[in-house]
C-alpha cells in the first residue's frame, strides 16, 4: 500500500500519513515514497466550520524518492486537490477514476500527468476530517482573455486533447479556457478538471479540419466537439454576426445581399444598411480573408481593398 506524506502549516504542525487508493493501474509506482511540501492556496473554498463539505485546492512540491535507489529524487511541481468530508470526496475520487483509466495513455500529452489519489484521517482546529486528495501536474493557466485568442499551435494541441478525450470515451462537461493549462514539463497545452466529466460514446463522424468552413451541429453530432472548435475560432464561420444575429453567408456574401436582408428583416434604411454592411463584410474578410482564398472562395473587398475595417478610407 503507498502512502504520502505532507503539511499543511495553516492546519496543522503535525506531518500527516494517507494511503493511497487502491488501484492495480498504478502499481509502477509500488517503491516511490511520496512526499508532498504545500506551498501557496490557489482556490480556497471554505469557511473553517464548512471544512467537512468543500474542497481547498494548493500548489506544492511532491519529493519521489526509491529505498531500493537511494541516488533516486524526482521533485515536480504539482496541484494537490482536497476534500474534506465524505459529501464533496466523489467528484474527486470519479475524477481520480477518469485519470487512471479512460486518460491514463493520454497523460502528459493532452491531459496533466497524475500522480495519484489519497485517503485518510486528517486532524486539524482540533477535530479529526476524512481527507481525499489527488495529485496532478502543475501547469500555468493559458496566457490569453478567450480560447480564440490563443496563439494558433495552442489552439492546434487543445483541438487534438478534447478530440482525445472524446475518442477514449470521455466528455469534459465543463470545457473553457480556465479548464486549458499550459504545462511546465514542455510547453503543451493541456484540459484539466474532469470532475463532472461523463463517459461518452462520441457520434461524431467528420473529420475536424480547421480553416475550412464550420460544420453544422447536425453535421458534427457531437455538441461539445463542436462548441469547442467555435470557441477556439478554427473554422470559417458559415455566418456573419450583425446586430447580435447570425447571417447565413450565402445571404450575406455581397454587399448588396446583406443590406437587402437587413433592410428586410430589420427595418433598417437602404443607405444605412449599405454602410453596415459594407463595414461587416469588411471585418469578415479582414479576419478570414485567407482561409477564405484557400477554399477558392471569390469575394470582394466592400471597401475596394485589403484593409481594417477601422482605416480611413
């Protein structure tokens, strides 16, 4: 049975001693010892006299080290999550479950290594809690406002990790740009928190290929796959966005046909609808005019040449 080893000075003076879960996928690590070193609070979710129902989550050091290897030390930085009470220890036991299974061949790759799951008594202000704690790869949160705005390789290596996950059977539930880590080992874009993940059984059936037009919902089957890509802005739009509406493209495509539809569909004077959507179409092809061109796409430039929108013309 392994045990870990840790402090948390803001609890407790004492060095606590957990047991691992059982678990026959992680019997490579039989002759590690486990040492874990807290060092800074990142999500604190309690009040002390609430410490049997939430979950605290703390970067720190984890020390492995072989009796049968004394030379032997590997030291990285890792996230350790912790429940404290029976009530919150499922979430983090099923994700515990998803990492050691279903993601085990992914880790590293596209989800963050795991170094396993404990369990045990924890005393601290003088009363004893049943802890449960997982350990997992630290990684720093992705440098960006959105998924869209992540550099394109980033978007490249989220784009393969939730197709992954998806293909080994997996769905995320809570996908976001605050779920995308960036690891500290080389760089890689990783998906983390898979606590209200669900086993899936993805339908989708046509390839992802980005800059290429999107595909429609009914056309992926998959609504996570596909909310993904969108959110990671590696498709064509197949609309236009006017006045917080979509614009079917093939509605949209002239500058004449847009303003015929607005001026339609909105009400909108002729003169005025011709200004918006010059300056619409200008923005779409400003963004996509590339992609565009790839795809033998013929258009032309609302404002007679290549430029921002926002350019004195």
């Amino acid at each position: 049975m392994l045990t870990l080893q840790f402090s948390l000075p803001e609890y407790s003076d004492e060095v606590q001693t957990l047991e691992c879960f059982a678990n026959p996928s992680f019997v490579h690590w039989e002759k590690f010892n486990f040492l874990y070193t807290a060092q800074t609070c990142i999500q604190r979710a309690f009040e002390t006299h609430r410490m049997d129902s939430m979950c605290d989550v703390w970067t720190g050091q984890l020390t492995l080290t072989r009796d049968d290897k004394p030379s032997y030390k590997y030291e990285p930085k890792i996230v350790c999550k912790m429940t404290f009470g029976r009530e919150v220890a499922s979430g983090l036991r099923k994700e515990a479950g998803f990492y050691t299974r279903e993601l085990y061949w992914l880790q590293g790759l596209h989800v963050p290594r795991f170094y396993g799951a404990f369990q045990g008594t924890f005393r601290a202000f003088g009363k004893p809690y049943n802890l449960t704690c997982m350990l997992i790869e630290h990684g720093e949160l992705a440098d960006a406002d959105s998924l869209s705005e992540l550099p394109w390789e980033a978007k490249m290596q989220v784009k393969d990790a939730i197709l992954m996950i998806h293909e080994v059977g997996v769905k995320h539930c809570d996908f976001d740009l605050w779920h995308v880590i960036k690891s500290n080992h080389d760089g890689r874009h990783l998906i983390i928190d898979f606590d209200c993940a669900e086993k899936h059984e993805c339908e989708r059936e046509y390839e992802i290929v980005p800059k290429t037009f999107q595909l429609s919902p009914e056309l992926c089957k998959c609504d996570e796959i596909y909310r993904a890509c969108y959110l990671l802005d590696i498709w064509i739009p197949a609309s236009v966005m006017f006045s917080g509406s979509l614009v079917p493209l093939r509605k949209a495509d002239t500058t004449q046909k847009l303003a015929n539809y607005i001026h339609e569909n909105w009400k909108i004077p002729m003169e005025e609808a011709v200004s918006r959507s010059k300056y619409w179409l200008q923005c779409y092809y400003w963004q996509y005019s590339d992609w565009l061109e790839e795809q033998g796409f013929k258009f032309e430039w609302p404002y007679g040449e290549k430029a921002h929108p926002d350019t004195p013309h």
